[in-house]
C-alpha cells in the first residue's frame, strides 16, 4: 500500500491504477483499512471504473461512509448502478439517514424502487438478505437460445450458475443449472430439462432457516417467491456462510449471557458493550441471592462445622460446568437439527447414564483427595462426595432438558446454557449438601 | 415412505421407483432414517441407478454400512464409480477396515489408487477433504474449444463452475469461471480470459484455514496444489459449508471443557460422551481444591461472621459469569479473525472501561439490595459491593486477556473460556472477599 500511496502522492495515477490492478478485489479493499482518512478517497478514485464497486462492496462501515459522504452525485449514481442490490441494501443500513438520502436521489428510478422495496422487510428475513439480479428464462426456449440470452444480460446478475423458468406473471416454474444447460444439445427445450422439485422460501423466512436448507441440499442459490410464488429474488450461498458465521456468532453470545449483536468486538462502543452486557448479569446475580439464602437458612449447620464452606466452590462449580458440557452439547444438537423435540427422552436417558460413570468417577477421585491426602473427617468426605455424585447427575440431567423446554415453548435454547444452569445446579447442590450434612453428621 | 414401502412389500418396484422419483435425493436419504434394519436394502435396490449413488452420498453412517454390507461386488462396483471420490472417501473413513478392503477390491484401479491416495493425508487437511473430478483446461483452447470440452467430460465433474487452466506437468497456470466463458466471444483464447491472481492451497493446509479463505474471497471452490503448485484437486463449498459447522462445534465444545468431536450426540456412546467429559472436570474440580484451601485459610474470619458465606455464590457466580462474557467475545473474535494479537492492548483497555461501568451498576444494585432491603450489616454491605466491584473489573479484563496470550502461545484461544476462567476468578474473588473484611471489619 506504502507504494500505492506514494504514487498517489506524487500524482502519479497511471502507475499507481497498475500496482492496483495486479490485486485481488478483497485485498484491495483490505489495504483501504490502512489508509489515513484524508487519503481514503484519493485512493479510491484511482481505481479502475470496472473493480471500483467490486472493491467497495468489500470495505469496512467506516471507509464506505467516509467515501460516500466524499464523492460527487455523479460517481455515487455509477457505483449504485453497478453494486449489487443486496450489497447496496447491506451498506445503506448501516448509514445515517441523510446519506441514505443523498444515495437513494442519485439511483436511477428502477434501482430506487427496488431498493426502498427491500429495506422494507424485516431483519434477517428472505426479503432482506436477497437480490434480484437473477437469470430468468422461458420453459419455450431452447437451450441455444437460453445460451444467447445469458451471452446478453449475464453480465449484470449475480449469478448465473442457476437460471429461474417463469411462466406468465413472473410465476416460478422451475429451475435449470447452467451445468444443464452447457451439458445438454442445443435445440433441447428447457422444459425438459427443468427442475421442478426445487426448494424455494417466502421473502418472510428467517435466515436462519434458509442457512439450513442450504446445507441439507448442498444448494448455492435459493429462489424468494411471495405469497403466489412469483420470484422476486434469490439467496446466494456466499451470504449464507455470512448468515451461518452471525447465527453462531448470536448462539456464542446468548450462551454466555449477553444480548447478541453482530457488529465487531473492536468496532462496537464501550456503552454498547456495557449494556449488552449488564442485564443479564443483574438477572443472574439476583438468582444467586436464592443461593444465599440458602446458606443462612443453614447457618446452624455451618457454624458447628465451618470446614463444609471449603468444599462449596468445588461442589459449585463441578456442578456448574457438568452441566453447561450437557446443555451446550444439546444447544448445538438442537441448532444442527441433529436433536429434535421428540428426542427429549434419549437425552435424559444419555445424560442420566453418562452423569453416573462421570459422578462415580469424580466422586471417588474427590474422595481419595480429600480423604486420604487432605485427612478431611471421614463422614464429611463421604457427605462431600455424595453431593458431588448427585450434583453432576442433577447438573447433566437439567443441562439435557432444559435446552429441549425451551424449544419446545418456542424460547431460544441458548439461553439455557451455562450461566442459568449454574444458577440453578448451585441452589440445588447446596441444598443437597446441607441435607446431606445434616442427615450423616446429626447436626 | 409407508406408501413406497407398501409397494416394496407387494413387489410392486415400479410404482416404489416412480414414487421415488418425485422426491429429491437429499429427502429420499432422510426416508431411509424411518425404515427398519431388514428392508433398507430392498428399498435402495428400488432406486433408479442414475440417482442411487447420489441418495447413497446423503445418507447417515449407519444406513451407508447396512446397505455396503449387504451389496454384491458389482453393486458395490457401480455405487464406487458414481460417487464423488470425496464423498467415498467420506464414507470410508466410518467404515471398519475390512469392509474398506473389499469396497477397495470392487473399485477400478484409477479409482483405488485415487482413493488410497486420498485417504493417506492428515485429518482436517486440504487433502482429505478435496476431491479430483475438476475441469482441466489449455491456454491455448478456444472458448469454443474449452465449452465443447466441457460438454464431453463435464458430467462426471463435480462442478464446472470453476475450470482450471493447466500448463505441462499439471501445473495450475490460472482459473476460469465458466460465467466468463458463457460470456465471451467463441473465437477468444482462454489465455486472454485467464484469471491469474487466484486463491489456492496446499493439500496440508488446515480446513478451518481454507474456510476462512471461501469467506473472505467469497469462493465457491478453490483449487489444491502441491509443493511444486501442481493441481492436485479441488474444494467446492458445500463441503466448507461443513467444515464451517463443523470447527464452531469444537469451538462450542471446547468452551464447554469438553474434548471435540464431531460425532452426532444422539449417535455416540454413553462411554464415549463421559470420556470426553471427564477429563476437563478432574483437572477443573481439583483446581477448585485452591478456592477451597483459600476459605480454608481465612476461617478464622469466617468463624467470626458466618454470614459472610451467604454471598460467596453470588460473588463466585457473577465473576464466573463476567468473565466469560469477555472471553467469548475474544474468542469468537479470534476465530472469525476480527481480533488479532496485535489488539491485545485495545482490548484490555476496552475491558478496563467495560467492567468499570458494569462493575459499578452491579455494585450498586446489589447494594441497595443486601443493605436496605435485607438489612445486612453496612460494612459488611460495603465489603460484599467492593469485592463484587473488583471481581467484576479482574474477571473481564482477564477474560479479555487470556484467550489473546494462549492464542500467542499457539494454543487453542477456545479453552480460556468460562469454566477456566471461572476457576481462575472465583479463587481471586474470595482473596479480596476477605482480605476486605478482615480490613474493614477488623477480625
């Protein structure tokens, strides 16, 4: 970049589109995150009319809107005309509403209608996510003259690996790969080689659904039809690995107690952060007030043998993370579709076998330590274990159920991880505890 | 299926294949999950050949075994040769080795040594991964040329959306899509249309690499070379898409204190799910053993005032909880590579400045809380605010750090997440939680 800026420096533009031209549109619009801001647009106008769109469309929130906010009207309308739809909806989301304004007035009428159309659908829907630059072709065509037809208007669309048939009123009859149609004859008609069994999905389907079907049927592109099934766009897969990295992204959070957002960690505010962070935690620490209620009401037994509080933590947290291994395992299982509702009883059978090989082991391991190396009295070792054994198998147990309850009353699973399951598994092992103290050492 | 099973058992094969036909491939192989152990086989006889292999590659292990085990040779001959060799390999990896062999013994020579081949690169690896059935094309074919040859050989590729140019020797000269070759003139040389500056890499590469490549170059397949850039095969992204999910289990896993694996929960062993979980509970229980020794140690304060063991599960809980709130931001933000080592000081800062606020609005809270509303005792009020404060600060600005320093030490960021740093937190939570008391309660 050093070289490319230095050319601009001295003015040297020619030299300076060269050096550009050599690279690769993602790394070009890469390099622009190390631009100072004063440059920014400098360096933009270098570029080569045909990559200038490709490169924006690649660049971070900030060089876009700087860049924007620089350019005339004029080279605003070209870069709109030649992004793609769903990537010119992407950036005007994140843009503050002037600037907003100022691109929608120099769009060509068409693209305007389009776009406004698409920034009306809901977040994370079909309708969002999609793009109309699609290839649509006619069940009378033959294959040569679909061939020529895409010679024609391909060069505009976003893909042109799957072509839509459409019948009268844009309706969607079908679909054929250009595979297809390169591997069949010329005067083939389309109609016989159309693809009528193919998936299609509503403008209102969630992405995250979408991101499903298309790993389920390997697809790269989904056609969008509303309510008549008249195509009015289509999902191409490489937003779909953009959908799957924010679903996962989402489910990471949400399990770690926090309200999801998909803006980077770097690039969010530190307010932002807080806030996202802070209710949760309120709600959790709130929960563990129950946990210490506990503990007073068995203030006798603690006072007479103050050496059980040493063993709270180890019981606490082996409970605590028994059981996030089990939700986790189920949240993803869920997540994947590889767990069902249906399921709910294999879970509790598994987690209620693979919870007493793993308590059994622990407890003893936890025995022989705090037994024979720590010399701990011998009734609490034992009341220590047996609490440890029934804290995992309790932990395991609900770890494996709630996730599928949530579900099952349409809550996102997620929610069900770690931090709520700690909450609850400390409540219930401290109660174990003390009644087991209680109960073997007669106080 | 009821209905294609009916005609099964009437041996009415017919009416079963066309009632098959209407399905697509990826849903018949989900119907073979319904159908018992005896007639599995029978009902994949039923299949048009054109579509067995392709039904064959979506199914689940168990039924890919059932119906291996009961083939003929030459059954077994005609589903090898249908298959995508990625997809056989796929399959071969589940199988038990002498099934392998004589899969192996009805497979072709070219195929078998492809195969053998194949499965000798290292797990995760570029090469076991891709397959062989690309397009190769010669600079100096026509497009006319180059589409005639597509024509002849494209049916037995697993895609011709990318073809790939190759000079003497195999050697990967450049890429072409098969959008540009629609798209340009009959009589231009692939020469002229070649695009040269293309992603590709080594068949040891890792996956969770090359999937980072797809998402940044919005790749649908990426070609495989080795050490002297011969072509050696390709990766489409539908197997990606795989490789995606597949990396964010372990990643979920592992932050869970789990070993990996991919294996589907509802079809692993019981034995093999306690393995996996019991590891990472010993190491974390004994661990816990120092949370203990620290109580331990500061009994005498405790002996003194029990109820300050009331608020040690909140304490621990929400330091627990704090801190791996950070540590999976980082975490995640580490793997999707928006975080990068050189950030580790933004990164403290911003935790610095996140936990103060948070730590302040939890302290508060909790304050008003324990000291009006349960009528604690206000030093002791004050004690429990202070360390909650401190904790909340250590655990975020830790939980920042952490994942940062292991993926600095080329360990795997993931196992820095919630039930370390929990373990980690708790012990220092307690040290300040009496420290502090022992000061401003002065026992």
């Amino acid at each position: 970049m050093e070289k490319i800026l230095k050319f601009v420096d001295e003015k040297k533009f020619i030299e300076a589109r060269q050096e550009l031209k050599k690279k690769n549109v993602v790394d070009i619009a890469e390099l622009f995150e190390e631009v100072d801001k004063e440059n920014v647009v400098k360096v933009f106008r270098v570029l080569s009319k045909d990559i200038a769109a490709d490169v924006f469309s690649y660049m971070g929130h900030e060089q876009r809107r700087l860049i924007i906010e620089s350019l005339t009207d004029k080279e605003i309308s070209n870069i709109i005309e030649d992004l793609f739809i769903d990537d010119t909806v992407d950036f005007l989301e994140e843009l503050p509403a002037n600037v907003v304004k100022r691109v929608l007035k120099n769009a060509s009428e068409d693209t305007r209608k389009i776009i406004n159309q698409l920034l009306r659908y809901p977040e994370s829907s079909a309708g969002s996510i999609m793009t109309v630059e699609y290839v649509d072709l006619k069940k009378e065509m033959t294959v040569e003259d679909a061939i020529k037809y895409i010679k024609k208007i391909g060069i505009d669309k976003e893909t042109i690996n799957t072509c839509y048939v459409l019948g009268d009123d844009r309706h969607l009859e079908g679909i054929v790969s250009i595979r297809k149609l390169i591997l069949s004859d010329n005067d083939i008609l389309i109609r016989d080689i159309i693809k009528t069994d193919f998936i299609y999905v509503n403008t209102l389907e969630d992405q995250e659904n979408i991101a499903g079907l298309f790993k389920k049927y390997d697809l790269l592109a989904i056609p969008v039809t509303d309510n008549e099934t008249k195509l009015v766009g289509i999902i191409t897969i490489d937003d779909i690995v953009d959908v799957i990295d924010q679903e996962n992204t989402e489910d990471f959070q949400k399990m770690a107690a926090m309200a999801p957002s998909d803006e980077e960690y770097l690039k969010t505010s530190v307010w932002t952060l807080a806030k996202h962070r802070i209710v949760w935690l309120l709600v959790l620490m709130i929960s563990a007030t129950f946990t210490g209620n506990i503990i007073k009401r068995f203030n006798d037994v603690l006072e007479s043998v103050v050496v059980l509080t040493a063993f709270i933590p180890m019981l606490m947290d082996t409970g605590g993370n028994a059981g996030s291994q089990s939700s986790t395992l189920i949240i993803r299982g869920l997540a994947l579709e590889e767990i069902g509702l249906k399921d709910i009883f294999k879970v509790i059978f598994k987690e209620f076998r693979v919870s007493s090989i793993v308590g059994i082991v622990l407890a003893l391991v936890n025995f022989i330590r705090i037994y024979y190396f720590e010399k701990t009295n011998f009734l609490i070792s034992i009341t220590v274990c047996i609490t440890l054994f029934f804290t995992i198998l309790l932990a395991k147990v609900l770890g494996g159920i709630l996730p599928i309850v949530a579900k099952k009353f349409k809550m996102d699973p997620a929610i069900m991880a770690s931090p709520l399951i700690t909450t609850i598994v400390d409540a219930a092992a401290l109660i174990i505890y003390f009644s087991m103290a209680s109960w073997l050492l007669r106080i």
